[in-house]
C-alpha cells in the first residue's frame, strides 16, 4: 500500500498547514503560535509573504513551500488581468523572497527554476498559473519520494534502545525518520535542545515528536554535553540549511558546538540533507544570516536583560566534514568527503 507522507507528519508539518492559497490571499502557518495556538498569516501579497518569512511565521523547509505558494498566487492574478503578466514582476518577487533565508540556498534555486518556467509562458502569452502549479506538484511528489528515501536510511541507523539528540527544528526529514523507527517497533528516546533564542526546540520539535508518539525530553541547549557524558546519546541528528559540495554544512547556531560535543564523546553525527548545492564549495560561501541582535535579549517578546545591552544573533554556525560521520541523501548514506562524486557521477531518478 502506498504510504502518504502527511499520515506521518504533526499538524504543523502537513502540506496544507504550511502554506496555501485561500480565497484572495496566501495563508502561512504561524509557527509563532504554536504549540499554544494552531494559527494561519493572512499574506496578500508577495511582500507579506516575504515578511511573514523574516518574522519566523514560518521557518526551516517552510519558507520554500511559502514562496513557492507566493509565486502561484502572483501568477493568478496575472490570468485573472489584477496585474499585468510581466516577467520583471516576477523576476522582482523572486529577489525580495530570496533575500528573506541567505543562508538556505534550496529555496533561491526553486525560486530561479520557477521564475524560468514563468517567463518562458509569459513569451508564449500563455495561462502562468496551470505551469506553476504543474511544477509545484512534481516538486512536492519529487520531495516525498526524497523524504521516504532520507528517512528508510535514517532509521536504519538508528538502534533499538538508542537515545538521539537532534537541534532546532529539523522538521519533516528528521519527524519522518523517527516515525518509521516507532513504526518498527524501535525503544527510542530523543533529546530536544530549547534552541535560543527563538526556541523552536521547544515550540516545535518537541511537541512535534509528541504529537506522533515518540519519547522526547526538552532540555537546555547548554545540557548537551553533559547529557552525552551520562550516556544517554548514540546519535546525533540534524536537518541542514546547506551543505556544500565538499562537506561543510551550516544549521541553526548551537549545531556546530554539539557536533563538537558529539565527536568528543564518540557520537556520529549524521545531518539529513535533501539538496547538497553542489554551486558552493568550502565554508566560506555558505553566506550566514545575522538576525536583529534584539531578539537575543528577549524571549517571546519578554525582556531577559537591560534594554541597553549589547548583544550578537548569528542565526546559523557551520561545522567542518570532519565532524560529520555521513550525510543522509536521497542518494543515499554518503561521506562529506564523498558528496562530490556521487552528485556529479549520477542523476537523482
């Protein structure tokens, strides 16, 4: 029987409760409120969206299904003759969304591939709106298929009895993995860093993993180390914003320091990536987002120091292959070392 991803998935990372269009406007889960509040951001237009996306409505693989949706919803209203179907608009809308994540570059290459088919419909004065959502089907039919693959190999690394420790909020790739190891009857525990100062350890992933029933204990990010002293980690797992074609991947700041941690304690390290970009090479082209320093002196809007603090929010870190034991792909377990070859030598079928 075929498996449907969204039978695995919590509320938040169910297609429809990412982003959608409804009516006149592109409805983004507000990740924001969750737990507490299962909410949507009414966008009517791109530049919301955009700004939904830099205000962490939505965050992780969320905003590339947000700007995706965006760039569907501008091309009905080009049919619907509400603006007119010029390929600058599109080409504008592309930029402003591609400059809300710099770090993750995933969604600025959908965003380039998309722009593409639109212009070449807007030259043949053909309906814009039929081709994007053509190609948004295929990419999320293509995207499951990936998912499935990264999570068969993920929990086969896992063991039964295993405690896992994972960061920030890893999202579909990561949930997905944990679901199949409950589904085959695997005795599991995973270890949810808060992930500060935005919390999505605690607002998402834990919750997240206990909406499907796995065993997971929230923790402080500054536990890491010593929960792996105790013995109580023989995994480390996390999503990835980007890893480049020779190995190095960059995730949520905290990321690098565990891997450290990890490597220290002899832990392997396996990062879930779904697109390595093979375009960069070597840390210094991962571009690192540095968000408003503001929000480091504050949690949920709730002062923690003096107003007039300095403070630094680096929103990403990067860690070396060295620390890295394999990364999951959809083309399989592969070597940081070896991601090269294999991207290069064959095509994702």
């Amino acid at each position: 029987m075929e498996r449907k991803l969204d039978n695995y998935l919590p509320f938040i990372l169910k297609s429809k409760n990412i982003a959608r269009i409804e009516g006149d406007a592109v409805l983004i889960g507000d990740r924001r409120a969750y737990p507490f509040k299962k909410e949507f951001v009414v966008c009517h237009s791109v530049e919301e969206v955009a700004v939904a996306i830099e205000t962490m409505v939505t965050q992780g693989g969320g905003p590339m299904q947000a700007a995706m949706v965006a760039m569907l919803f501008l091309a009905g209203r080009a049919d619907r003759g509400h603006i007119k179907p010029a390929a600058e608009i599109f080409i504008r809308a592309k930029e402003r969304l591609q400059v809300t994540r710099p770090t993750n570059t995933t969604m600025a290459r959908i965003l380039e591939s998309l722009v593409d088919i639109i212009c070449k419909e807007i030259e043949s004065n053909n309906q814009l709106e039929p081709a994007v959502q053509g190609y948004i089907e295929n990419f999320q039919k293509e995207y499951e298929k990936r998912y499935f693959i990264m999570a068969e190999i993920g929990s086969g690394l896992i063991e039964d009895g295993d405690g896992i420790l994972t960061m920030c909020f890893a999202e579909t790739s990561f949930i997905l993995t944990i679901a199949l190891a409950l589904e085959q009857g695997k005795n599991i525990k995973i270890f949810s860093p808060e992930t500060r100062p935005y919390l999505q350890g605690a607002r998402l992933t834990a919750p997240c993993l206990m909406e499907i029933g796995a065993d997971v204990t929230l923790i402080t990010d500054s536990m890491c180390a010593h929960v792996m002293s105790q013995g109580k980690i023989q995994k480390y797992m996390t999503a990835v914003d980007i890893v480049t074609s020779d190995g190095w991947a960059a995730n949520k700041i905290g990321t690098f320091q565990n891997a450290i941690s990890a490597n220290y304690h002899g832990i392997p390290y396996f990062p879930l990536a779904i697109d390595p970009d093979m375009t960069r090479r070597g840390r210094e082209s991962i571009i690192i987002e540095e968000r408003n320093p503001e929000e480091v002196k504050m949690i949920r809007g709730v002062p923690t120091t003096r107003s007039d603090m300095k403070a630094y929010y680096p929103a990403f870190d990067i860690v070396p292959p060295h620390l890295i034991a394999g990364i999951i792909t959809p083309m399989g377990l592969i070597s940081p070392y070896g991601l090269e070859n294999v991207y290069m030598d064959k095509e994702l079928k």
